[in-house]
C-alpha cells in the first residue's frame, strides 16, 4: 500500500471508475477523496454480467462530478505525480478512449454501452467540456 498524506494529489480507483483528486481526510481503512480529474470513465452495462446486455440491467454510469467526495479503500489510493489537468479537459479525453476502446469490437454490448456514452455526452458532458 502507497503512503499517502493528507493534501497530497493521488489517484484512485471507485467503482469501476479511476479519478484524480486530493486526498482530504484519512478515516481509517478509506481516505475521503476530492475529484478533480477524471483518468477513466466508469463502464456502463451490468458489472456483475460483463459483456452481457440479455436480461439484465444495463447501468449507465456518470463520472462523479468535479469535486465530488469520494471514500476510497486505501490500497486503492496511490500517488500522482503528473500535471493535473482540467476536470472538462479530462472528462473529454477519458470518453473518448472509452468510446476507442468500445468501437474496436463489434458487439451488442459495446454498441449499447456506446449508446450511453453518447446519452451522457448529450445530457451533461457536453456543458462541461472545455
């Protein structure tokens, strides 16, 4: 596990997202971290049934919102060292690997879960985008 101190800029995993933010409070077996990036978007669909979008339901997850809290387990806290970019700029640039990484296969899954994408895009990234 990385040591990581209060004020310190650091990445972490949340759910099935991955932000960069400040750590602001250690409560015990989870620090309390403060968005200010995002480094990967969330995946969309049914996390408990990758890849499936038979009977199940189809998530659509937002990236949490800049400095939005999160409590993260510690292991899954880790330094950052980079320059931290802008919330809209990186928000931009995580949907679009995402969005990369879904178009290489052709899939119902993919082809749905680009479909939230671009709901999400429309309903509230475009606002922040810079």
């Amino acid at each position: 596990m990385a040591i990581v101190n209060i004020g310190d800029v650091v990445k972490a995993h949340y759910h099935s997202g991955t932000y960069i933010g400040v750590a602001k409070e250690d409560r015990g077996d989870y620090y309390l971290i403060e968005v200010l990036a995002v480094y990967k978007h969330p995946l969309q669909g049914d996390l408990h049934n990758p890849g499936e979008v038979e009977n199940v339901f189809f998530h659509e997850r937002k990236a949490l919102a800049h400095h939005e809290k999160m409590n993260v387990k510690k292991p899954a806290v880790h330094p950052y060292v980079e320059a931290v970019p802008s919330y809209g700029d990186s928000l931009k640039q995580a949907v679009l690997q995402y969005k990369e990484k879904l178009s290489n296969q052709d899939s119902a899954f993919n082809k749905l879960a680009l479909e939230r994408l671009h709901g999400l895009e429309i309903n509230y990234y475009e606002k922040i985008y810079n």
